[in-house]
C-alpha cells in the first residue's frame, strides 16, 4: 500500500476513535471517574486528534519524501499509542484490575516520539530550497 494511502487511513482512524473516545468520556465516564481523571482523558484524545489531523496533512502535501513520510508514519503511530493510550489507562486506572501505573514511563516516551515527527518536519522545510 502506498504512503500516502497510509497516511490517510491511519489519520482517519485515529481521529475516528478520537472522537468516539471522546464522547465516551463525556458521557460513559461521567459517573465512574472524578472530574480530574476525566479532564486527564480528554488530554489524551486531544492528542490523538491532533495527530490525527496532522497525519492526513502530511497525506496532502509535497515537501517531505515517502521515506519521511514513512518514518512519520511510525512516529506518530507509536507515539499516539504510547502518550495517548497510557493516557486513557492511566485516567480509568481505578475501573480495572491492571495498574496502568506500572506502564506510565510509556507516555514520556510517546510524547518525545510525536515531538520527534514535529522536529523531523521542521527540519526537512528547513533544508528544502526556498521554492517549496
């Protein structure tokens, strides 16, 4: 499958499991976590849905190669996964038997990895010539 397609695809669905994540919060969480954890999940869709979003640009745009753009693709992948699902485990942590706590190192690790996509994109503008 193409880059592009890849891009598009994975953009689409996180930002389609964003949206029902966040609804989710909203209206499932409402009364079985505090107001805190509930605000501390919403982070975590934000996130998503910012990815999500920058996923599908990259899918639209010109200035970085397939090779980048796969790389980004990973990037991103695991970074969402990482910072947003260790998130969404963290906030609901007291409505399983898993301790969610045990696994938080993962969410600085997804955090730098999506910073990471955001510096490589800089700086691929960067050394592009002038006439993007």
């Amino acid at each position: 499958m193409e880059t592009q397609k890849k891009l598009i695809l994975l953009g689409s669905s996180l930002g389609c499991i964003g949206i029902i994540l966040g609804a989710f919060a909203a209206h499932g969480l409402e009364n079985l976590i505090s107001e805190e954890a509930i605000s501390t999940f919403e982070t975590g869709v934000k996130y998503q849905i910012y990815h999500a979003l920058f996923l599908v640009f990259l899918s639209a745009q010109n200035f970085t190669s397939p090779r980048l753009n796969k790389t980004l693709f990973w990037l991103i992948f695991l970074g969402v996964l990482f910072f947003s699902g260790s998130i969404y485990g963290l906030a609901t942590n007291e409505l399983t038997s898993f301790d969610f706590k045990t696994i938080a190192w993962i969410t600085p690790i997804g955090g730098t990895l999506l910073i990471l996509s955001w510096a490589l994109v800089v700086l691929n503008v960067l050394k592009k010539p002038k006439n993007l």
